[in-house]
C-alpha cells in the first residue's frame, strides 16, 4: 500500500524478456541481479516512488512517443539499471518495468558520454 492505495508492479516487454533470460542463466552475476531485480519490486510495492525521477526533457523520444510521461531508475548490483513508470487511478497505482539494461546500454539510450 502507498497512499493508502495498492501498488502493482509490471514487467513489460523489454524489461520482462531481460529478467526471464537472466532466471535462465546459472552464472553469479545474474542470480545477483535476479535477486536485486527481486529486492526493488518488493521496494516498489511499498514504496513506487523509490527510484529517482528523470527530467522530463531526458526522457529518450522513443519513450515519449509510446505516451510515457514519468520515468525512473534504480541502480541495481553489477551496474545495471531499470527504468519503470507510473500510472495510476483513484484505487491503484501502476508500476511498469520498462527496461533492465546494462551500464553501457544505459549511457547509448540517454547518449551519456
């Protein structure tokens, strides 16, 4: 509950075929973000205003034209990130996964240097 609302958290498209390939996977590193990844949903049911927010005007424009008006990362272990949304209604808010992306991916997608 946040706000006296039920938060319910998504994995959508990207972000949910990156979490089942790195389930898949035996190695260290990856059970190490399947547990981070794990850690921050649990974070955000409680809390979906966890991570910290994006400007408006950093927002890539491929997500601005899929509707996406808010946005925020989480660092997650072996400097990884995850981008998520929020939505909500009277009764409910929604958190949408958007993306689970390495470091290096993270930087091409806001074209950090």
């Amino acid at each position: 509950m946040f706000l006296g609302k039920e938060v319910r958290v998504f994995l959508r498209e990207q972000a949910k075929e990156s979490f089942i390939e790195l389930k898949k996977r035996n190695d260290k590193e990856s059970q190490s973000l399947v547990n981070s990844i794990e850690r921050v949903i649990g974070i955000l049911k409680q809390n979906p205003q966890f991570g910290e927010p994006i400007r408006k005007e950093l927002i890539p424009d491929n997500m601005k034209k899929e509707g996406i008006k808010n946005l925020y990362r989480v660092e997650l272990s072996n400097y990884w990130r995850m981008l998520y949304t929020l939505e909500g209604t009277r009764i409910e808010v929604f958190a949408f996964i958007l993306s689970i992306i390495d470091h290096p991916t993270y930087n091409k997608l806001f074209r950090y240097r």
